[in-house]
C-alpha cells in the first residue's frame, strides 16, 4: 500500500487528464550514487502488466511493478512547488540513507 497526498492526487488528474485511459507508472530502478533511483512514466492501459498493481489517486491512476513495490510499501507520494521547482517526491520510510543532492537512496 502506498499513501497519496491530496497536492499529489490534484497534479496527477491536471496531468493525465479526465479519462482513465493514461496512468502514472511509478518505478525503482538502480541508478544514482546511493543505488536506487524513483522513475516516473506516464503510461497507458495497454502498458499494464498482469502482475502491476494499481493504486486509484482520485480519477487518476498510479502502477507499481512487482520488484519494485516493496520498496515503495508505506511510502507516501507527494508533489511539491518551490523555488527549486515543482516535483513528485516520495516520503518513504523504507531509505535507510540518500545521496547528498537527494535524487538517489538505499534501502
């Protein structure tokens, strides 16, 4: 299970649109100076794997592979607007350690 913030779930339906037919394919992949790296895709139904899970965010849509689910148990999927930019970022309570410019972890 991952968590949703309704800033996150605002952006997501801005994004994807009214229709069910595009979702957000969230990933880990290895990468970064710490090992792990968040992958954000836009997707399609046709995209969807058997073994995918998809978690609703409003009228939007989230996937999440099997390898990379467990690292995303717990997590909470924020977006955020700064004068650094605007992102999608993840609290995740399963970083044990990031890198110093915060775009890579360990879990």
């Amino acid at each position: 299970m991952i968590n949703i913030t309704p800033a996150a779930i605002e952006k997501l339906e801005s994004v994807l649109g009214e229709t069910s037919e595009q979702l957000l394919r969230v990933a880990i992949k290895g990468g970064g100076c710490a090992g792990f790296e968040y992958e954000f895709l836009l997707a399609s139904n046709e995209d969807i794997e058997a073994e995918d899970h998809i978690f609703p965010a409003g009228k939007a849509r989230i996937v999440i592979d099997p390898v990379s689910l467990p690292y995303l148990m717990g997590a909470t999927l924020d977006y955020t607007s700064d004068l650094m930019g605007a992102k999608f970022a993840f609290k995740n309570p399963n970083v044990k350690a990031s890198c110093g410019c915060g775009h890579s972890f360990s879990a």
